[in-house]
C-alpha cells in the first residue's frame, strides 16, 4: 500500500498539475513542474535502490512521501531549491566538461 500511496504523491497530482501548468498561459507554473520533474528523475536513480534502502531504513516509503510533498508544496518550495542547489551546478560541470572534450550539447 504504500508503494501505490508513494505513487498517487510523486506521479498522480504532479501530473495533474502539469497538464494544469501547460493549459495555462502562465509560463511560471511550467517551470514549477518542470523544475519538479527533472529534481524527481534525479531522484529516481537513488529510489532504483529502494529495496536495497528498505532494508537498511524501515522508514523509507514514509520518508519519500514526505521527500516529494517537500518537492512541490508551495510552503516548501524544494524542487527549486535543490535543483539550483545540486542538479543546475551538476549539469554545468557535465557541459564543461563535454565542451571540454570537444562534445557539443544537443539541448540548447
């Protein structure tokens, strides 16, 4: 049950938010849930050791809800904070590094 919980917060009503976000003509809220988005397949990499985690931290499926509630609450604001905190800084290194090599990025 609380894999399926885990799910209706991480996927259900960010999703519909989303889809909410692109109706709109405000720009904002799509950064929002971008911003969210890319923060929570960020996260995905970690989760893929769920099991791994669960046997160390009994907690975790808790842990996460609460992990993704703080991702896009408006009182929390997460996403924002950890994408420029962690993942922007992250991605400009990777950039570096492929512009260093001579790589270029397709994404611009």
């Amino acid at each position: 049950m609380a894999q399926i919980l885990c799910n209706a917060v991480g996927f259900a009503y960010p999703a519909y938010a989303s889809v909410k976000a692109i109706r709109s003509t405000n720009k904002d809220d799509d950064t929002k849930w971008l911003v969210y988005w890319t923060v929570f397949a960020a996260f995905s990499l970690v989760d893929f050791f769920a099991v791994t985690i669960m046997q160390v931290f009994p907690f975790y499926w808790l842990a996460k809800i609460i992990f993704l509630l703080y991702l896009y609450l408006p009182q929390t604001n997460g996403a924002p904070y950890l994408y420029t905190s962690y993942i922007d800084p992250l991605i400009n290194l990777i950039d570096d590094n492929l512009e260093k090599y001579g790589i270029k990025s397709k994404a611009a």
